[in-house]
C-alpha cells in the first residue's frame, strides 16, 4: 500500500476549499445508515460513457434529479432511466451535512438538489473531467467520502494542464466553487482497507450538485 503521498499542496487553487475531518466518525456513520437506504432503492451501476467504455465507478443518485451517462451523452435525469422511477429522496441527513460544511464558505445558500454517489471499488478510478451539465455554475460542487482513502486529483482550466494529487480521507470534504469551478479534476488510485467504517469496502463519495 503507498502511504507516501505527501499532504494536500499548502496552497490548493482559489475556489478550491479542502476541510480535513470535517464530518467526525459517528456522523458518518449516520450517514452510511442513510447511504444504504439510498442504494437499496437505486442500486449503483456501471453506466456507459461517450466514448463507449463503461464507467469504472458504480453510480447511483438521490434528490430531485440524477446524474446520468449512456449513449446520448452526460445529463440530469428526474427519473431513474434503468428503471423509470424518481430517484429516492435525499435524506435529511445528507441535506444538513451539505448546509453545514458551506455555512462559512463563499456560498452560504447553497442547498443542492441533487447528489450523485459514486463507488469506487479497489481499483476504480475516475478520469480528469469537468462538471459542466448542471444549470448554475456559480453554484460548488460538494463532495463527502466515506469509507476507503483516495488520491485526488485536481488540474487546471484544460485537460492537458498539469494536475496534483492528494490524499482525502473518509469525512473529508472538498468545495469546488468560484474560479475552481471548472478546473478538471478526478479519482487517481483507491487505498483498500483504509475505511475506518465497518461494513464498507471501497470508497463512497456523495457529491452534492444545484442540478436543475
């Protein structure tokens, strides 16, 4: 297993806002007690992408739209398109961990609508990309892990720009707002049996987003 991952880069881009243990271990694992009724409701699957690959994380969604990726491309849908149901409310738990970590941030209004949950088992990663299919960018993108650490990555305005990564840990939670709101970024590597959460496997991370 490598642990020679330095820390964070002392000065992450502007608009990029890492908070270390943010959510304390009892809470998540409140949150993995609602996490789960998500995933009953709207089980994770491997979606295909433009290119004609599959995803190498599961995914699912709760709130009032989801995230969604198939042959006609990367959009918001309200309902579930493998199934045809709405997507499973977002829990009340999930809600109040979003307000909270952005109630000293630049964004104090920010209520997401959204939020798409991402499993990345030993071995999945997520290429550089951008989150550009929501309506208002001036909204941030909030992300919470939980279980297994990974190496994060986060590059510049073009996918060919140099990227940095650093390690986020399960209750950490990053911010991607502001001038960082369209800075590529993604998931390099996956350290199996680093989740301090019994039960789970891999790494969650529940990403919250002003879709609609």
């Amino acid at each position: 297993m490598d642990l020679a991952l330095p820390a964070p880069p002392l000065t992450l881009p502007a608009g990029l806002i890492l908070h270390r243990s943010a959510v304390e271990l009892a809470r998540q694992e409140h949150l993995v007690r609602a996490l789960a009724e998500v995933l009953t409701a709207a089980p994770p699957m491997h979606t295909r992408v433009k290119g004609g690959g599959m995803t190498s994380a599961a995914m699912t969604n709760c709130g009032q739209a989801g995230w969604w990726s198939d042959a006609k491309g990367y959009r918001y849908e309200r309902t579930n398109p493998s199934t045809g149901k709405s997507w499973p409310a977002m829990p009340a738990e999930f809600l109040r961990i979003a307000e909270e970590v952005v109630a000293d941030s630049p964004w104090p209004d920010f209520t997401p609508d959204a939020c798409l949950v991402n499993h990345y088992a030993a071995g999945a990663k997520m290429g550089l990309h951008q989150d550009k299919d929501e309506a208002d960018f001036s909204q941030p993108i909030v992300t919470v892990s939980l279980g297994d650490s990974a190496d994060w990555l986060i590059g510049g305005a073009k996918r060919t720009d140099k990227a940095v990564a650093f390690r986020v840990n399960s209750g950490d939670v990053l911010l991607m707002g502001g001038s960082a709101r369209m800075l590529f970024h993604g998931v390099r590597k996956i350290h199996p049996g680093t989740s301090p959460l019994a039960g789970i496997a891999g790494r969650y991370s529940l990403t919250f987003r002003r879709a609609l």
